[in-house]
C-alpha cells in the first residue's frame, strides 16, 4: 500500500506538537474513524474538516513546511533532510518518504524551529 499522507497517530501528534492546522490539505474523516467508510479526503471547497476529523498532511505539504527540506532514498530507505542555523537535521531511514518527512517535521517543532 501506498502511503499519501500522514496516517492518524501521526496526525494527532503534529497537531500536539502545536502545527498550524489549516495547513493541512487531506482529512482522516470521523465516520471512517467509527464506521469504516469515507475514510481519506481531501480537503476542498465543498469539504471543509468537521469537528470530530482529523487533519492530514500529504508529502508535498509536508516538503513545503520544512522549506528547504530535501528526500533522498538509499539502500535504508528512504530519509529527510533539512537545514536550520547552518546544522543538518536528518531523519532515521523508513519505508516511505511521508514518514522520512514526519520525523523531521516533528523534531523541528520539537525544538521551536518552526
């Protein structure tokens, strides 16, 4: 299966750390969280994120938020990697470039940097 975007858990845990929300571009909706329908959308004119829906972000938002943030995929799999003040920020190797990007999202606002 492909990853496009954020998955829940991940999700959860950038709008913890204080991410700004109307950046995201996708939505998990509650009905898919409680029924199993629905499930991913993205977000548009017509669907706006309801109470109970949880934001996503796919891997261009997630790019654009780090900036200057570069993927590359070696042997490992796949990594991101970004610049502040001069020192690399760079993510362990995972399967898929969302969860390259998540990590280094995460540690960014972990540490106030975005």
């Amino acid at each position: 299966m492909n990853k496009i975007c954020t998955d829940i858990n991940q999700s959860k845990k950038l709008i913890e750390l204080g991410i700004d929300i109307s950046t995201a571009d996708m939505l998990w909706t509650y009905d898919f969280m409680v029924n199993d329908i629905n499930g991913l959308n993205v977000i548009s004119e017509q669907l706006k994120p309801e109470e109970n829906d949880i934001p996503a972000w796919s891997l261009t938002v997630l790019m654009n938020i780090l900036d200057s943030g570069a993927l590359f995929k070696t042997p490992k799999g796949w990594a991101c990697q970004t610049y502040i003040e001069y020192k690399a920020i760079t993510s362990d190797y995972y399967n898929n470039p969302i969860d390259a990007c998540f990590e280094t999202v995460c540690r960014l606002l972990e540490n106030k940097k975005l």
